[in-house]
C-alpha cells in the first residue's frame, strides 16, 4: 500500500466512522490540521507517519 491509499482509506475511515478529526489525529499522533491537509491533498505525511496511520486503520480493520 502506497501513502495515497492510506491517505485513501483514512478518509473512507472517517466518513464511516463519523469521528472527531481530533480525536483520529490524536490516535495517529497529529495535530488535527495535519490530518485535514492530508486528506485535502494540500500535504503528504512522511513515510514512518503512514506507518502509524495504517496501523490504526489496520486496527480497526479498514486495512
């Protein structure tokens, strides 16, 4: 899986989910507006932070 399909499915994961940005970027370990960049396009995370990120989605089974 490539950063873009992270990406992807931590955004498929928050509409699901219907949670805070605060609170899924607090899980990640993130400011909330590091989380909004990322799923705008406007960022892209560095590779050990799309490590953590799939692992909370792993986690909750979206990966």
């Amino acid at each position: 899986m490539d950063s873009r399909e992270v990406i992807q499915a931590l955004e498929r994961y928050l509409k699901d989910k219907n949670e805070d940005d605060r609170k899924t970027a607090a899980r990640i370990g993130v400011p909330s507006h590091t989380l909004r960049s990322w799923i705008s396009g406007a960022e892209q995370p560095q590779r050990q932070v799309v490590v953590r990120i799939a692992g909370v989605l792993k986690c909750a089974g979206y990966i």
